[in-house]
C-alpha cells in the first residue's frame, strides 16, 4: 500500500510537471527588449532609464542580502548600472568600490572589447545601505558575495565572456571578487589597487617619497607642508572661519586641529596621486616667503580644507570602515619636518569613524588575498602608476599564477591605464583582455602587436581623467 501510494505521488508531480511544461510552451514567446529582460529578474527594478548613442543605459536596485551567510535576515536595494549594446558582445563588470554614478560611461576594457558594461555600487554606500546599518556585515567577502550574486542573475542575458575591473579601491575590489569566485569571471583588469599586506609596515610608501618626481619638486611640496604647520596659529584662525561659514563641525575626527594636521600632512601625497611632474610649476616655489593666502590656497587645491569635517567624511565612513577594520591603511614619515611641529601624525581610520561604529582590525584579510594572487591568479592584469603613491606596495604573481601581469606606465599617477603603458606591454595587455573576453581578431591571436581597442574612442563615454578626492583615499 505505502508503495502504491509514493508511485501516485510521483506520477501526479510527474504530470503537474508536464501541464507546467506545456503551458509555458503554449504561452506567449520571451521577450527580447532587454528593459523586459533586465526587470524579469526577480529582485530587479528600474530607477530609470537614460539614452545614449549605440547603447541604452539603465539604472536600476537589486535586492541583496544584508548577511550572504544567512539570507533571510533582512535585505537591502542595491544600486547598479547597465550599459547595453548587445547581448552577443562580453560584459565587462566594473565597480570603483564606492558609489556608482548614474551617467553613462565606458570603462577601458569596455572599449578595448566593445561591450556591455554593469556597474555596482559598493554595499553600505548610499543609498545602497541597510537600515539599520550592522556594521559587522561590511567586509570584502560580503561585497563579493554581491557581485558573485548579480553575475548569476545578468549571465542568462549576457551569456558571452565577462571580464571584472575596478581602478584603486575598484581594483581591490575585483581583485578580492577573483580571489573569493574564481570561476565567475572570464579574466581581471585591477587598475592602481593598492595591497597593504601588512598593514603595520609601510617603509614603501617612505622609500617612494624619497625618489618620486623631481628633487625639485619634492622640495617645494615638502616646504609648502612645514610652513603650513608652522603657521599653524594663524591658519588655524582663517580654518576657523571657513567652517563657521560653511557650517562644518569635527565631531568625529574629534577637533579642529586634529582635522587641520590631517590635512597639511595628505598634502604631498594628494600631489602624487592626482598630478604630474609637469604640474610642480603650479606649487609655490619660496614657501617661506609665501603669504599665508598662497600657503591655505595651495594646501585647500591638493588637499581639501573640507575633507576631515564631519560632513566630508560621512560619504566615506564605509572606505575608513574598511580600512580600519581588513584593508589596511599606510603611515608614512615626515623627515623634513621637525618633530615639534607634529602633534598627531599620520591618524588611523578609527579617527575617522564616528565612535559608536565598532571596528576590530583582521590582519590576516589581506596576507591571505595577497597569498592567493602570488599562487593562483589566473587571466589578472595588474596596472599602475609609476608616480602614484598607491602604488607603493602593488600586488605581485609568482610562478604559480597563469597568465596574469603586473605593468607599470611610466610617469603616470592614480589614472594610469593600460593606454599609458609602453608600446610593448600597452599591446600586450589589449591582446590578453580581448582574448580573455573571446573576442580577439585572428590578427591579434597571430601577433599580439597589432592589438588594438574594439570601439572607436568616445570623448564623453571614454572620459579617462582620474577624479580627484581630497583625503587620503584609494
């Protein structure tokens, strides 16, 4: 009897299955509009929709989960972008690690491949935030777990290769996707990723101050930077003034003195990473005799008198969150400034989270992300800057990674790409991304040299400047 009736039961799943089957057949054929597309992904949802030429471009909210590891405690409306030109071309999948912009552009590997484009806005950013915030679910295996999530709900539309990239803390963050799902993406283009694995040693990041540039120029930032703190008492009063006018409080960074020596000391730092040689004409070049005008203007253009307010940093929580918390974040000296002048140094990400944030620093996060790029990259490209100061303690493949590279562009700062590269590792890079994206011509498979961008450069979709944030940040 009991087995007469689990054959019953079968055979009336059986047939239910049957009827679905048939009912699916019978219905109206699925829709090719890739909108219809996009929105029949459950969770999906449009925000609104943009036109550009060649392309659609949608902004769009993806409901994730707060905790990956348990799913059913509660979600959040994720913010992504899709740049569209057709389902048959890759997708490169880009994230800068921080908020996503809502207005169409075209990453590098974009144009190198010709393809589609989706962008993430990284967790706990705004207005991709939980409410209420549980801090202790904002980790690099959380936020991989997001992209991991939105790769299986886009590859039925976009079935061809995928290739990951991010530039500086968008490099990490396509680094450590790689690192946690290494069989999602078909290849990795990290730009200016910096890789603190031992966050307590940052005697890199002093050895590039010493040789970057020019001696010329390292001597104007370097003066500029003491007579600032020399002059603090005076400049301290105008900085006080510039708040007042401006409404800023320093609650979380805990002073304004506080927040004026952490502005003066990201200034040569703030130089390098957005500037050229070129530029050292543009910093005074007799700080001693400089007015204190020229002192505040040259420190606010690099630096950003605002950055260490309570309402500069809030946008950034998240960063110094992370930094504080897996990252890592660099110290470096100040031997050209005498020590009677420094009353904080370089301060840590805890200053800079409002104290009811808990943060307990895991410094085996990155030796362990740092351990599996050495030994098992595989189809990673690794740029950098020859000039920037996050590049100091780059990632690096050994014998155990597959085809991956580390280039560096000559000269270049935190906007280094593979378009600044020498002609030899410039051609190189472009063959490797449109062979990872399995688009390369037989032209280039045959002789890597004659590589070259897929898509016709687009001034205002290409838009490669590097944009600058004040506040040492990646």
């Amino acid at each position: 009897m009991r087995k007469a009736l689990r054959w019953l039961l079968a055979l009336t799943v059986l047939i239910g299955t049957l009827s679905t089957a048939g009912a699916a057949t019978a219905a109206e054929p699925e829709t090719t509009d890739i909108k219809d597309r996009l929105l029949a992904i459950p969770g999906m949802s449009l925000v609104e929709e943009k036109p550009y030429p060649g392309y659609r471009f949608f902004v769009l909210t993806y409901t994730q989960p707060v905790d990956h590891r348990h799913p059913a405690r509660g979600t959040f409306q994720q913010r992504i972008t899709v740049l569209h030109k057709d389902a048959a071309r890759p997708t490169v999948f880009y994230t800068s690690g921080y908020n996503v912009s809502t207005t169409p552009s075209r990453r590098e590997p974009t144009q190198i491949v010709d393809g589609n484009q989706v962008s993430m806005e990284y967790r706990y950013f705004t207005p991709s935030r939980p409410a209420p915030a549980d801090w202790s679910k904002l980790d690099i295996w959380q936020a991989a777990s997001d992209q991991h999530r939105i790769f299986e709900a886009l590859k039925p539309l976009y079935p061809e290769n995928w290739i990951s990239t991010g530039g500086s803390k968008g490099g990490m963050t396509a680094t450590y996707y790689e690192r946690f799902y290494p069989r999602d993406m078909d290849g990795v283009v990290a730009y200016v990723a910096p890789n603190d694995v031992v966050d307590k040693e940052d005697s890199a990041y002093d050895r590039f101050f010493a040789r970057v540039g020019t001696q010329e120029c390292r001597d104007r930032l370097n003066a500029v930077q003491r007579e600032a703190l020399v002059r603090r008492e005076p400049l301290e009063k105008k900085y006080r003034a510039y708040a007042a006018e401006n409404g800023y409080t320093f609650d979380t960074i805990g002073s304004l003195d506080r927040a004026y020596e952490a502005v003066v000391l990201d200034y040569a730092w703030g130089f390098w990473q957005y500037s050229l040689v070129k530029d050292c004409g543009e910093i005074p070049a007799d700080a001693k005799n400089a007015t204190d005008q020229e002192i505040w203007d040259s420190i606010d253009a690099i630096s950003g008198f605002s950055a260490y307010t309570d309402q500069g940093l809030e946008t950034y929580t998240p960063y110094y969150y992370q930094a504080g918390t897996q990252l890592g974040a660099p110290t470096i000296h100040f031997p050209h400034i005498e020590k009677k002048y420094l009353r904080y140094g370089y301060q840590p990400p805890r200053n800079f989270v409002p104290r009811e944030i808990p943060m307990r620093f895991q410094p085996w996060t990155m030796r362990d992300i740092d351990t599996w790029v050495r030994h098992h990259a595989r189809h990673m490209l690794f740029v950098y800057g020859e000039n920037d100061p996050w590049g100091a303690e780059p990632f690096r493949v050994d014998k155990g990674a597959k085809d991956s590279y580390v280039f560096t562009a000559p000269g270049l700062n935190h906007g280094a790409n593979v378009a600044g590269l020498v002609p030899e590792e410039k051609a190189l890079a472009t063959a490797r991304i449109l062979e990872w994206a399995g688009v390369a011509p037989a032209a280039v498979q045959a002789d890597p040299s004659a590589a070259k961008p897929l898509a016709r450069f687009d001034a205002k979709l290409d838009k490669r400047d590097v944009e600058r944030e004040h506040a040492l940040r990646p």
